[in-house]
C-alpha cells in the first residue's frame, strides 16, 4: 500500500500546497467497499474543521478528475492531533528525542511493534534509532508501516 500512497501524496500535495497547507502524509487502506484514503495536513495556524473541509473538496475534485483509486473509498483529511503520525525523514528529525510507537511491515527481530524514543536520524541512509527498553535498534523509515508520536499528559 505504501506505493499507492506515495502515488497519491504526489498527484495531491502541489494542490494542497497552493491552498496553504502542508500534507504530512497519506494513509491508503484497502478494504473493499470500505476503503479509506486519510490525509493529514497541518499549517503554522493550526487545523480546524473549515480548513479539513477545504482540503476534502479540493482533493475529491482531483481524486474524481485523475482516478488513481479504482473502486469505492472514504476520503478523510485530518490534523496531525496530539499522537501526530511520522512519515518522512524529516519529520523523525524534527522529534528527536520524543517517544513513538511504530509498526514495521515485517518482523524484525520477531517483532513488529517497538516503542521508544527517536535516538539519532540519518538522511543518507533513511535510518533512524529508536531507543527502547530493550536497547537500541536501527530501523530503515521505508519497513514502518505507522509510527506516532506517544502523548504524555
């Protein structure tokens, strides 16, 4: 799925620049009839209900126009909120230090899911290090199938 999101996040991100806006990410889960497209988008003033708005029907024109989705899907535009999502390299270096809780694509180790926080980044090699109770583990950005940020309240 992540080529498909790929795919999108590239047909959509120029248009959703130009409205002001910055696409953090895009999710794709396939599901028949109840498939979802969720896009993130965040901006220096913050995300309201108007803005999420906004961005939908400018997204649904272009989704209606391009038709990179066979089938039927829910399209969904959210803020990053509280447990923001990590896509890119950049946005594991703009949170170094702070704790996540990711998922990989496949086992590493005979697991898929490890928590901890973001140890070092490197954008030549596409890595991070996530320190966990269990020590530190290199991890390469393209095997995480969802990373967030952990909220501490």
């Amino acid at each position: 799925m992540a080529k498909i999101a790929d795919k999108l996040f590239s047909i959509i991100n120029p248009s959703i620049n130009d409205l002001g806006y910055e696409l953090l990410g895009v999710e794709y889960v396939s599901s028949g009839k109840h498939s979802v497209l969720r896009l993130y988008i965040d901006s220096e003033k913050g995300i309201g209900v108007d803005d999420c708005e906004t961005v939908s029907r400018q997204v649904s024109a272009i989704m209606d126009v391009e038709d990179p989705i066979s089938g039927q899907y829910n399209l969904e535009v959210s803020s990053p909120g509280i447990e923001r999502p990590l896509f890119k390299v950049a946005h594991y270096q703009r949170f170094l230090g702070h704790d996540v809780r990711l998922r990989t694509y496949r086992p590493l180790d005979g697991r898929r899911n490890f928590t901890g926080a973001i140890g070092s980044v490197s954008e030549t090699s596409n890595t991070f290090e996530l320190v966990t109770e269990l020590g530190p583990v290199t991890l390469d950005i393209d095997l995480i199938e969802k990373a967030n940020l952990v909220a501490h309240f």
